[in-house]
C-alpha cells in the first residue's frame, strides 16, 4: 500500500469520489453536485492505494490561508477499516502539509471519530454541532516541522 496525491479530474479522482459519495454521501441521502467538484480544483486530494493501484483511502484538505488546513471527507473502504489505514492517511497529509508550510490543521470529526483522531494528537475545540444531519466536533492539531531547526526558529527559547 502507497500513500500518494491525487490529482484533481483524473482517474484516482473519480475512485475518490465514488468512495466518499458510496461510503460518506449516500448512506445521508446526499450527492455531490458538479458545482462542489468543481470547486474541489482548488483543493488537496490524498489517498492510499493498493497493489493493484486501487484507491482505498482518501482524503480532501482545504487550505485557509498559507500555514492552515482543514482536512475534510476523510474515508477508509470497508474491507479495509480496523488495520491502521487511516492513521497511515492521516500521517501521510501530515507530513506532506508540514513539507508545504502547513502549521496548523483543523477538522470536523463525527461524534463516533474522535477517539481515532485524539489518538492521533488532535484535541476537540468547543461544543458538539450540527453537520451534514450528524454530530459533529470541531478537533485541532499544530504540525511539527520536518525539519528540527525549523522548529526552533519557529518556536525559539
């Protein structure tokens, strides 16, 4: 398995969206509209693949500015939940954002995610709301620079 960008419009694309329509959208009774893709040019695309170069996971980050993220839409395929794929995904947008410039990321976990994503360091922010028909928890992580003198400079003494 291989973490790996997807790039907007392309095949991995459209595995991606049918993986978060199928297993995010539907089961709400919600589709995407082509407004909603189209705006997804602008943002981030993640996944892992397969041997067989199958999308298992993915993910889509919205930039808010030149050093914050918000990841959103994060999904793992069902046969392959439960085995460390999606901490694998969460790691890799980690390391790839921190390489861009990215300090800070923020996310929207439903009530039921977010043992898995304190786990991971992220801590909730405030009071539980309304999203897309479900509770929902808005979690926040500062990402550690690749590089250890970056993180001095960033944060010196």
């Amino acid at each position: 398995m291989r973490f790996i960008e997807i790039a907007w419009r392309s095949d991995l694309y459209r595995q991606e969206v049918e993986l978060r329509d199928r297993l995010l959208r539907a089961p709400l009774g919600l589709a995407f509209d082509a407004d909603e893709l189209d705006a997804e040019q602008q943002q981030l695309h993640f996944g892992i693949i397969d041997e067989q170069s199958t999308l298992i996971a993915c993910v889509v980050v919205v930039p808010r500015g030149s050093t914050h993220a918000k990841i959103r839409q994060m999904v793992v395929d069902e046969p392959y939940q439960r085995q460390g794929i999606g901490a694998s995904l969460l790691r890799g947008t980690e390391t790839e954002l921190t390489h861009r410039g990215f300090q800070s990321i923020e996310l929207s976990a439903r009530d039921l995610a977010t043992g898995f994503y304190e786990k991971l360091g992220y801590r909730v922010e405030g009071e539980p709301f309304i999203e897309v028909r479900i509770p929902h928890f808005k979690m926040t992580k500062l990402l550690l620079p690749a590089d250890p003198n970056e993180a001095h400079r960033r944060n010196p003494r």
